[in-house]
C-alpha cells in the first residue's frame, strides 16, 4: 500500500460522533439517531461523515435541516396571526428534549411588565440588526434535571460510584471549602452528623444510602460551582470537570425519590438548590419539581411542628425537620416568584415553628431537649433564615396578591405594604440595608445576609405596586421607581465584590439564578418606571420624584453587567434589549446626542453601543404597526408569542436555545 493510500484511508475514516455532538462536545453514543440528538428533539442534525465528505453530503443534510426549519418558521408565524389556532410558540423545548405546553408567566415574572411599556413598541422594532454571535448559546439543557423525569435510564448506584465520584482526598477539598460558606451551607446539614455519615460512606460505599450520596454529590456539586476559583479538584479522564449534579439526579432516581422515606426530602431540595446555584434561567421543570418536593415535605409531615406530631420525635430531628421546611419553604416561594406562579406551600395549613437559633455546636443527636436559643443580635447562619422566615410570610401575602384574579382593593394594598416595611424594621440590626462601603468590617456571610434580606424586601414593594402604576395611581409609581432603583443600584455596587478577589467571592451564590432575575425585574421595572413619567406629566411638575436622566446612567451601569452573561441566557438578553432601548429614547429627548434616525444597538461581544442608521420613526406609524387592538385588549399572561408581536422583536429573540 502506498503512501498516497494511506493517506486516502486517514482522511477517510468515520467520525466517533455525530457532527452535532462534535459540535457540542458531547460524549455521543453512535445511535442513528444519537440520544443527545434526540434528547434535544434536533434527529435531522444528527449525522455522520467521513472526512472528505464534510463540506459534502453533511453541507446537504445541514441545508436540508435549515430549509425545514424554515418551513416551521413560516407555519408557526401563519398560525401567531389566527388566535383560534394553537401556536407554535405555545410548544416550547427547554433544551433537554421535553417539550411543554403554553407557559404561564404570571404577573411576578420580569417579563410581565413588558406589556405594560407601550412607549417603547417603535423604538424596539428599531433593534432589528443583532450580532447573531450573541443569540448562540453554549449552554445546553438541565441533563439532571431531565433524569427525574425518566428522560433518560439511571445507572445502577455502582456505575454511579465508579463513575461520579472522584478520590477521597479530592472529595475532601470540596467538602471543606462547602463547610466555609455559611450562607449556603443548608442548615439542616448538621455538621457533626454528617461526618459520621461521611465516614460511614467511605468505610462501606456499597452499603451506601443512594438518597444520602445524592446529598453527597449536591454538595460537591455546589461547592464545585462556587467555592472554588479556576479550575476544580475533579475531574474525569478526558479532563472534563464531573457533573455532580447529574450523579445527584441518578442516586434520586435510583433512591426513589418520590417516596416517602429518609433522606428523602433534604436529598431532593439539596439537588434544587444546586440547580439554581448552577443555572442563569430556570425552565418550568424546576417548578413541578418543586411541587413534589413540598407535596413530599407535607406526606412526611414536615410542614406540623415536632412538638405537637403524635410520633415520637427527638428534639434533634425535631429541629432539623423544621430547618428542612424552612427551606423548602423559602426556595418554593423564590422560585415560584421567578416562574411567575403561585405557591405550592399552603400556609394556612403549616404550623412549623421557625429554626432554633442554636449553633451546630449547641446540640447533637444525644441531646434530649433543646438549649435556650441564641439572642438574634448575635449573628449566626440561623439568624439568616429566621429573618428569611419572616419576610416569607409578607411575601406570600405580596404573589397572593399580584396573582389574584379578583380585583383587590387598596386598603389592602396599604395594608400589605405597611406590613413589608414594618417586617424589615423588626429585624435585627445586622440585617438591616448598609452601603457596602460602610460594611468593610463584616464578614461575607453578614454582608450578604443583608443583601439578600434588603432584595427581598424591595422586590416585595416592587412587584406588589407595579400593576398598579397604569391605573393612575401615581404614589405606586413613586414606589415602584425607588425599589427597582435600588435593586439595580445594589446589585450593580456589588456585582464587582462577587468576582475573585471581591469582599463577596465566597458567596457567588447570591447572583446565581435568584439573584440574577431580581436584577433583570429591577432593571425592566425600572424602564417601565421611566417609561410612565410620560403619563403622569402633571404629577411629576409637582412633586418631581423621579430623576430620568440618573435613572438612564444606572441603566447604563446596568447594561454593562447584563452583557456579560448575555450570550448565556435568553431572559437576559431581552431584559438587555429593552434595557438599550430604553437608554436610546431617553438619551434622545433629553440632549437629543442620537438622531432620530440612528439607534444603539448591542454589538453582542463587549456590550457596547454603536450607531447604524435605520428606517426613519415615520416608516413605522400607526398604519404600518404589527399589532391590533385585539392582540391590545387585555391579557391573563404575556407568553413569547405575545412578546413579540406587542415589542416587535426580531424572530431570533424567541428562539429556544438547544
């Protein structure tokens, strides 16, 4: 054989994975088609070449690909124009291969206030030209997540253990670096029974509890994503750092989850947690998933304080049972907030008292009735969630009253916001807002304990008024403005003391996917704020309470966070969009430094503003306006569809990343 054979046969030889896995870096299991293709409901993609055959036949299976997507495109526009018909905007894919149906954003979700801001309809539709490197995103679906729901097959709790977990020593890096963060250490992970766990674990890993080896893994998973800077301790052999969160997924589902058992419920709002921690945007998975793990909680009867439980329960367990509703509790109302919908948590029913504020150190498994608990004014991780507790009951009170479909009326308005302000008033003085320049000699966990409690409570005010502000009532536009104002103000002041070397680099989890969305509602209250001055001209002479171009410098601020995990999420690169429209128009009337024919848009690397020249402001006029007055008329929830014909947003802003 030849030298020019051999050649021939290198070139010639078949690719180890489908193109798009290749593309991905996925690990690809050869199937035709694969299951990562199929997972992502993307089979037409999955092809396999040669080499010389890669600017050949696979151009052709790509165009192929392209072609039918276009016929989608134009089907699914066709059917947004009849209202009778299902829209293909209401089948929504997060990314891991399941498919929902219409997704309801309720009046707390960010983008609910975008149907309000009617004046920025024109200068939206100017935003047409988009970087489209910007609209790529790297991130693939919640794989862990997806296993629940039976996406995928789980491996055997063995193959999890051969596959997952990484030398004791490297497991022991990450356990200590999960111990240092207070904040997001889960209080009802008593330290010293978890050693004992711990040791057990690793004196017998056969005979291991698969629920508490997903604990295990979630807390290496969350130590992994935010303890450590640079690169992590674990690693697969390809190099590849290991997904924690996926072995987390398979010991739940080889555990059986769903059934009312130990370990149970504390593994499953474990693995929540590191979702949120993990992920910028939460799908609506994580929402049925939070509702079977408070219906779990209340089967177990987590949700009835140990005291009055005719069982027999010691005071350690009664204790880390409370802890355990507590935070079920509180990321149940978070997350539901997020998703715009209402809480699973029926509170009425619930009679768990607060957690104790006791050190680890206080009590153990052998103590046989608890010590007198700890002042509130001294600070400890406790004293975090018993504030916490608090605002949660006004903050169940806020989404009940956002989300109703009665009409309320302002007496109760009145009366929840005074019990908002009067809450924060009544925490200790540790929690109470403080600039962070005033703050250097706190410790991160109390630093960002405040953060947290002061975000709470303003997006509380925030969000109660909001809806509010089209019906004339100009004291809930003055509201609505100071607490979207400081949302972003806070977070912007902060951002920089999350990243390495900041006062806050240990406590990252407070701009993960929570933290991140009260920014994005904060900057698109903040727009919309701005937007209504234009209705409430006679108020505003008056009692001139509201500093436009201020207001435009923080978004400017703003904007240059938003755009460095804008190629990385959807929500955010809308919220950035309105954002720079927002900065556009209001740039434009005060100093008039923009031409009414030439906009900023976002160049999608740096975030920066360029001017390129578009159709006049008389191209787009009433006649020549995509909407109608019944698409105007009023609307139970804003759903992609909606979006874009009522901001006329370019097609590719509502595409779902695979």
């Amino acid at each position: 054989m030849d030298h020019a054979q051999q050649h021939r046969i290198t070139r010639n030889r078949e690719l180890r994975a489908c193109t798009e896995c290749r593309r991905r870096k996925l690990k690809c299991d050869r199937q035709q088609p694969c299951t990562s293709c199929t997972r992502r409901g993307d089979v037409k993609s999955c092809f396999y070449g040669k080499g010389e055959e890669k600017h050949g036949s696979h151009a052709e299976a790509r165009l192929e690909h392209l072609e039918q997507l276009v016929r989608d495109l134009y089907q699914s526009r066709d059917f947004s124009t009849n209202h009778d018909t299902p829209d293909a905007n209401t089948m929504q894919s997060n990314g891991d291969g399941m498919t929902y149906g219409s997704v309801h954003n309720g009046a707390t979700h960010w983008s609910a206030m975008l149907e309000d801001i009617e004046e920025l309809r024109t200068v939206m539709r100017e935003y047409e030209k988009v970087d489209n490197s910007s609209l790529h995103s790297d991130i693939d679906g919640n794989d862990a997540t997806s296993l629940l729901f039976a996406a995928n097959k789980p491996l055997s709790f063995q193959q999890i253990l051969d596959k997952f977990l990484p030398p004791r020593h490297s497991v022991d890096q990450l356990i200590a670096a999960y111990f240092k963060m207070q904040t997001v250490t889960a209080p009802f992970i008593h330290a010293a029974q978890f050693r004992r766990f711990y040791l057990h674990f690793w004196d017998n890993l056969s005979a291991a509890s698969p629920l508490w080896t997903s604990i295990l893994f979630s807390v290496l998973q969350i130590s992994t994503t935010i303890a450590l800077t640079g690169p992590g301790p674990c690693s697969g052999e390809d190099g590849i750092s290991l997904r924690f969160d996926i072995a987390a997924a398979h010991c739940l589902a080889v555990g059986g989850y769903y059934r009312p058992q130990r370990f149970a419920v504390e593994a499953l709002v474990l693995f929540i947690q590191s979702v949120i921690v993990t992920n910028v945007d939460l799908g609506p998975d994580i929402g049925v998933l939070m509702g079977t793990l408070i219906r779990l909680a209340m089967v177990m009867g987590f949700h009835r304080d140990a005291d009055e439980s005719r069982e027999r329960i010691s005071a350690f367990d009664g204790e880390m049972r409370r802890r355990t509703w507590s935070t079920c509790m509180h990321l149940d109302m978070l997350i539901s907030f997020q998703l715009g919908l209402p809480s699973n948590t029926q509170f009425p029913t619930c009679n768990a008292k607060p957690p104790t504020n006791l050190l680890d150190c206080d009590f153990d498994e052998k103590t046989e009735q608890l010590p007198p608990a700890r002042p509130l004014t001294e600070h400890t991780l406790l004293v975090f969630y018993i504030a916490k507790d608090r605002l949660m009951n006004v903050f169940e009170k806020v989404i009940r009253h956002t989300l109703s479909g009665t009409e309320s009326s302002s007496d109760e308005l009145d009366t929840i916001d005074a019990e908002i302000r009067s809450t924060l008033a009544a925490l200790p003085a540790t929690l109470q807002p403080r600039p962070m320049a005033d703050s250097i000699v706190d410790s991160p966990s109390v630093k960002v304990s405040r953060l947290c409690v002061y975000a709470i409570y303003q997006k509380c005010l925030c969000v109660l008024h909001r809806k509010y502000i089209n019906r004339g009532r100009y004291s809930s536009l003055l509201i609505c403005y100071h607490s979207a104002s400081e949302i972003v103000r806070q977070f912007v002041d902060s951002h920089s003391e999350f990243e390495p070397g900041g006062q806050l680099e240990t406590e990252r989890w407070l701009i993960g996917s929570i933290g991140w969305h009260d920014f994005l509602l904060g900057c698109v209250a903040l727009c919309l704020t701005i937007c209504s001055t234009e209705r409430y001209t006679a108020e505003i002479a008056m009692h001139p309470s509201i500093d436009v171009p201020g207001s435009t410098d923080l978004l400017r601020k703003a904007n240059a966070v938003l755009d460095k995990k804008s190629a990385r999420s959807k929500d955010t690169r809308m919220a950035q969009r309105l954002v720079v429209a927002t900065i556009s128009k209001f740039t434009r009337q005060d100093n008039g430094s923009i031409s009414a024919n030439q906009v900023p848009y976002l160049n999608g690397h740096n975030g920066v503003a360029e001017t390129q020249p578009c159709a006049t402001v008389d191209a787009f006029g009433d006649s020549a306006l995509p909407w109608s007055e019944s698409i105007m008329g009023p609307v139970d929830d804003v759903d992609w569809a909606y979006l874009e014909h009522i901001l006329n947003l370019p097609q590719e802003d509502f595409i779902i990343d695979t």
